[in-house]
C-alpha cells in the first residue's frame, strides 16, 4: 500500500520557531513527530511513502531519506505550499483501485489495524473524532487511488478533509477513533508530551521510544549525565548525551533533547527542550517549549528570541565559545599579516584629501530572530563607499576584506557566510527568503560573491545563499577561502557543492 504524506503545516503562529523547523519536526519524546507518524504508516502496512513537503523541506528529506530504515521505498518531493501539494495528489494517483493512505505529517491517530478494504464501498474512508457535538476529521484517510485524481480543481488544503468527511458521509464510511495527537496548538503538543511520557498510556498508543526505563515514568537515553545533586521528578524524558546540572529540578512532564545542557538551578516544569539546546543556570521554565534561543511560553502564549546566551542557546555552549575563539584569532593572524596593505590603503586615503577617509554600514549581526525589532546591529569598516559599487580582484582584498577583519575579530562577522545586509536590505527580501537567510552568520566572504562574483544575476546569488544556509555550519568553508583566492589569482572558482 503507497501511503502519501502532506508534510506542508507551518507554525506561522510562531515566527521564531517557524524559522527554525517545519511543524511536523517538532519532537515528541525522543524523535521528530513525523517519524512517529512514519513509523505507524509502516506498521499499518505502508510498503511505499510520497511525502510532500515545503518548508525546510530539506530537513524533512533528510529524516525520510530512501525509506530503507523502514524497510520501505520513499522519496520527498517539493511543492510550494499546501495549496500546491493537493494539486501534486491527482499527478500522484494511478487511477487504479488499489488503496492509498493519506495522512497528515502534524497529527497522529490512534490506530493500530485498517479496517477490512476487500468488501469496502468505493470511496473515502476518514477517521474522524467528536469534539462536543461535532464529528471532525482526524487528517487521516483511506482513499482508493483513482479517487485522488477526481479532486476537484481549486480544493484547498484547509478545504480537502472536509471534502472527504462529506463524501464519507453520504456512503457512511466513516471510522470513528479517538482525539489525535497533534503538535498544533502547543499546548496539545505539551499535552501529548505529558501523557506519552506514561508508560502505560504510550504502550496503549504503541509510540516508539529509545533509552531506558530506570524508574515508574522516568526514561534517560545513553550517556546522560545527571548532578548527584539535581532533582528529576517523574513523568520525564532525558535524552541521549543530555547533561543536567547541580541542583537542578527537571519534571514532572519534562522533556531534554538529546545533546541539551540544562545548567545548575534550572527549572523545568511540563517543558519541551529541543535537542542541542541550552537551558542557563536557574532560568526557571514552566510550560514552554525551548528551541535553541528560541523560547515560546505555551500558557501565555508568548514567543520571543533570547539574545543573552547564558540564559538559552543552541548547542553546547563550549562548542560554540571554541568555534568563535578560533574565528577570531583567524581574523587577528590575518589583520596582522596584511597590516601593511591595511595601513597603507589608510594612508593613501588620508593623503588624498577624500572625506570621510573611511565608511562605515550599519549591519545586522547574523544568526538573527525572525523578529526585526530583535535584531543587533554593527558597524563594519569600509575603504569603498557602496555608491562606488562591487569590486573585485586585489581591489575587494584591499577596500572590503581588510577593514572587514576588524569584524569578524570582534565577533560581529562570520569569515565565511551569507552576504551582510543592513536591515533595510533584510526587510526588503521576500519572507520566505528573509526566513531562511537570518538564522545563517553573515560572512565578510560570502557564497555568492565567491560563486559568481560581481556579474552574477540577483537569483544566482540568492541561489547560492540558500544553498549555504541549509548546509550544516562550517561545511563548505574551505570550498569558499579557495574560490575566493581563485578570484584574487584568476585560477578559477571551485563551485561548493551539495
């Protein structure tokens, strides 16, 4: 059976974590909900998945791969948007009378057999769910594949399970299940959290998790490391790698991600901690969810970026404190061996009576939230005014690398990165586009300077620009110093490949 998967929701209500990851990547208990949602396809008997996806379909592609960790065949496919994804199922249907299950990335129902399709009417088949006196679709249905290319034209996402639900209902084939789980809104995301963190409830369901059970509604996966003096209160999760600090309290309904630091003093109550974050010390947390430096409060349905790392962060703190100390001192070895250069363009730009002798742009320091009023600004030296246009060749070293160090130096600039944009320039980008370039460091050698230099189109540079920012951080550097000093030396850019 082909199950096709619409992986196409956004948590639009919530810029900072929208930026970051589509809504079914969201975890719930040790793994991104859409691999739970993969996970029960296969079991119900899924030989063959088409996931559609849209936003950061790249992450969604990664986690699907081929399918052959499922032992199933599966490919994603991009599309524009939900709208575009319900066109894409009449190009996927056969027209045959095989059966497809189509299910939604961001819900999971209860189920753990289908019902018997041999004598089945031709037709939808929807499990549905009461909410008071309403039936409402789960976003699960069994539709024989021939019925997928007899959508009509101009369906609507928001319009297809209602459609479905009113067919079902003239043929009475609806199969009635309980409420999903769902991971919009976040609260019931915290919700499913907090019950599936029960053994027995999550064996009822049949969710997959990794780690042990070292008491009642207490899971930790491998390698954690908990202070003899923290306090973890069950139901909790800690996943692998985790590190809880001194005097901690995690729990009850207590989520860690996998690789997460939660520092001394930390308080953690019905919370979700993505993986790789970093809790500070006691930063005190109570229903909410935190994402890196991305923290939304999930009872007063507030979100906001921290910019002060002590208190949240992506990744492991030392990690990153080693990677800017490395950078820096790059930039600190090469303004002092360029000193000279550096010193005597100054020079001459003194001597020539030009004003001002130097300039200066006022940046957006990058990785940035989604928020403009948020963003942190810097100014970045400049022999080259940006009215006097791109340069190129020894010119780019001697008027925009060189003062640029003193940037990347103080920490206010990657060395290699998406092109630097004043907010102006930021603002004046589509969102989507914006979306995906902020969480990206700026760099004084950027991809699309390096790629296609000054005569490259707009859609070449902004090409190259997302390539680098889907690209894990610092993959691709080395690929960038050696096409910049191709530029410099005319040997010729070696492209930076996918």
């Amino acid at each position: 059976m082909k199950a096709l998967v619409l992986a196409t929701a956004r948590l639009s209500d919530h810029p900072a974590l929208d930026a970051r990851r589509p809504a079914c990547m969201l975890p719930l208990l040790d793994r991104p909900f859409l691999q739970h949602v993969v996970e029960r396809l296969v079991a119900l008997g899924a030989t063959e998945l088409e996931v559609l996806a849209s936003w950061h379909a790249e992450a969604i592609e990664e986690l699907i791969d081929d399918g052959s960790r499922w032992g199933v065949r599966a490919r994603t496919q991009l599309v524009r948007g939900p709208d575009a994804a319900i066109d894409r199922l009449r190009v996927l249907a056969d027209r045959s009378d095989d059966w497809c299950l189509l299910a939604r990335a961001d819900r999971l129902p209860q189920l753990s057999k289908l019902p018997d399709l041999h004598h089945a009417p031709d037709g939808p088949i929807p499990w549905t769910h009461a909410e008071g006196d309403e039936v409402v679709p789960s976003g699960w249905t069994l539709v024989p594949a021939g019925e997928l290319a007899r959508l009509p034209e101009g369906l609507t996402d928001a319009e297809l399970d209602e459609w479905f639900l009113g067919r079902a209902r003239v043929a009475g084939l609806l199969e009635p299940t309980g409420r999903p789980l769902t991971v919009s809104p976040l609260t019931a995301l915290l919700s499913a959290q907090s019950s599936q963190l029960l053994t027995s409830v999550r064996k009822e369901w049949g969710l997959l998790i990794t780690g042990r059970e070292v008491s009642p509604g207490l899971q930790l996966g491998r390698g954690v490391e908990i202070h003899p003096d923290a306090r973890i209160v069950a139901p909790a999760y800690i996943g692998e790698s985790a590190s809880i600090g001194a005097g901690a309290q995690v729990g009850p309904g207590t989520c860690i991600g996998a690789g997460s630091v939660v520092a001394a003093g930390a308080r953690l109550r019905e919370t979700l901690v993505l993986p790789e974050s970093h809790v500070g010390e006691d930063v005190d947390l109570e229903r909410s969810l935190v994402d890196g430096p991305a923290y939304l409060s999930v009872e007063q349905e507030t979100a906001q970026t921290v910019t002060d790392s002590s208190l949240l962060s992506g990744r492991d703190l030392r990690g990153g404190i080693l990677r800017a100390l490395a950078r820096r001192s790059v930039a600190i070895l090469l303004l002092l061996i360029g000193s000279p250069v550096f010193l005597l363009a100054m020079l001459v730009r003194l001597l020539s009576g030009r004003s001002p002798w130097r300039r200066t742009r006022e940046l957006v320091i990058q990785p940035a939230p989604p928020e403009p009023e948020s963003w942190r600004m810097h100014r970045a030296w400049s022999f080259r005014a940006v009215d006097d246009g791109p340069a190129e060749g020894l010119s780019d070293l001697i008027t925009r690398v060189l003062p640029g160090l003193l940037s990347v130096a103080t920490g206010r600039l990657a060395l290699f990165g998406v092109r630097p944009r004043s907010r102006e320039e930021l603002l004046a980008l589509p969102e989507s586009l914006r979306q995906v370039l902020l969480p990206t460091p700026a760099g004084l050698i950027d991809s699309g300077f390096v790629r296609h230099g000054v005569m490259g189109s707009a859609d070449e540079l902004r090409a190259a620009e997302c390539l680098r920012a889907v690209r894990a951080r610092g993959s691709g550097d080395l690929s960038l110093a050696l096409g910049y000093l191709g530029r410099l030396t005319g040997w010729g850019v070696p492209s930076e490949r996918p």
